[in-house]
C-alpha cells in the first residue's frame, strides 16, 4: 500500500457483515468500495439501500454493482435499490450489474415478480455476465461520466470460480493512480468452501475479504454446505501471502465471539486480522 494514500482517496465500507439473516446491529454482507466520488456496490442483500441512506451516500453516483451468487442474502435488496434509483435519486447514468450469468436472469425475473413495468427503469440498465468472460484475466471499471484515469486514478476487476452452490464468484479489485502504480489492492470471495483459486486471485493483495460463516468446531458442517471456518481461511491468506485478512458473512450466533473469530484465525495466518463490523471502513483510522 502506498504511505501517500491522499493521492487517491479510497474508502472500503462494510453495509453488512452478517450470514443469512439480520440483527439490529448486523445486516447481510454487503461492501461499498469509494473512489472519489465513485462506487462500486459489491452485493445487494436486503437493507442495502437502507444502509447506503445512513451512510449518507447519493445513490446515482453508485456505477456498479457486482453479485457474488444467487442466494437470498447476497441479492435480493436489488429491487429497492433500484426502485430507490428512480423515485428518490432521479438517476440519468447507466448502471452495471456484475453478476453470474443466471443471477441476472433472476433479476429479470424479479421486474416481473414484483410488477415493475417495463418503462420504470429509465436510466440505462447494463448487465456484464462474469461466466461468459475468462476467470482471472483483469477488466478495466470504467466510470460515468469520466473514466477513473481522468480523475487521477483507475480501477480494475478480476473473478474467480468458488467452491458453492449455487454457482459464485469473488471479485478482487485493484486501484491503482494516473501513471499505473498500485494504491491498494483487495479480493472478496463469498460464499465458498476454502479454495486455492481464492489464494491464486488474491495474491499478494493488501486485503483479502473473506467469509467465515462458522468456528472451527463446526468444521464438518461448513464442509457439507460450502462454507469456511477461521483455519480455513487463515491457510487461504497465507497462501496468498496478503497483509491484511478480513473476516466477514460470520453467522448471527457468532455475535459477541469476533475474538473467538480472530484467534482461530491466528492458527494458519501470522498478518493482520480484522473482524469486519456494520458501518466499519478501511482503512482502519489509526
Ligand atoms: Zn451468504
Ligand atoms: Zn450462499
């Protein structure tokens, strides 16, 4: 991470960190990543727009959003979100949803389900399918009105395959300035099973994002339904060598045990651990 961060301001914002299901002091996983006046949402759960209001932010400068995956907890805020587009925040931009191919179909389905007519949407909708691009290779994030480069700094996106079902993907989203050097560098894979294809995207990135839906004693259950335990994790960051690992999508039973969390997590990894909580940003003030 550069020392000069002022150069390029960014902010990563945790809107959610639960699994599943919501307490008044958690909501489902959601992330908001801040550039300038940019933003990438990174899943839609229920309460997101909510969320996106507390945190003060205009909806239409929101570019893109990117899904993981089609279970409930990771998608299904996108309707209000995007009804808030219309009726509150007047967006004239385009808008991109990042998502696997059969997420956006959903979606389509969801116009239909909650009778939203087909002229409601008046701003430009894009969908990008992630299966139909090639895993691994990097895609520019180009912003409207201006690119990121003209403001001084671009972003770029790169997705890999997780072990879930149904299908997911993690995202790792690199910043970097005007002349091609690194700012900040972070990976987000939720929901999955441990996965070298996880390390293999993350690596050497200053942050890598990760879910930890259960301990380590329940091990054998997080198995049996694709998702990971601290230890697990703590392998996959050290095999990718990151500074920084961020646990997330921590079941609701877990609330009160973020230590527990952390000291597990310490068993595979000897860098820095954060437990990711509602409303949290990084960097972490000092
Ligand atoms: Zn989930
Ligand atoms: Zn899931």
């Amino acid at each position: 991470m550069r020392t000069d961060e002022t150069m390029v301001d960014w902010k990563l914002t945790f809107l959610g960190t639960a699994a599943s299901a919501m307490s008044l002091q958690q909501n489902p996983t959601t992330l908001l990543v801040t550039v300038g006046n940019n933003h990438v949402l990174i899943e839609c759960a229920e309460g997101t727009t909510r969320r996106l209001i507390e945190a003060g932010i205009d909806m239409k400068a929101i570019d893109k959003v990117f899904i993981s995956h089609g279970h409930n907890d990771h998608f299904i805020g996108i309707m209000t979100f995007l009804w808030q587009n219309v009726l509150v925040a007047r967006r004239e931009a385009p808008l991109e949803i990042i998502a696997p191919g059969y997420v956006l179909d959903r979606i389509t389905t969801l116009f239909k389900l909650t009778s939203t007519p087909d002229d409601f949407i008046n701003f430009e909708l894009r969908f990008t399918d992630i299966d139909a691009e090639e895993l691994f290779s990097e895609h520019e994030l180009l912003f409207t009105p201006s690119p990121g480069t003209i403001n001084g700094w671009k972003m770029t996106r790169r997705h890999a395959p997780l072990v879930h079902d149904p299908a997911a993907h993690a995202i790792r989203i690199d910043i970097k300035d005007e002349d091609d050097v690194h700012v900040v560098s972070f990976c987000y894979a939720c929901d999955t099973s441990p996965t070298d294809s996880v390390a293999r995207l993350a690596e050497g990135c200053d942050y890598l994002i990760h879910e930890a839906t259960l301990l380590d004693e329940d091990i054998e259950l997080a198995t049996r339904i694709n998702h990971s335990t601290p230890s697990g994790v703590g392998q996959v960051a050290s095999l990718a060598g990151v500074e920084n690992l961020v646990l997330v999508h921590y079941s609701l039973s877990l609330a009160g045990k973020e230590e527990v969390l952390k000291e597990q997590a310490k068993r595979t990894f000897a860098g820095n651990i954060i437990i990711a909580r509602d409303m949290m940003s990084l960097p972490l003030e000092q």
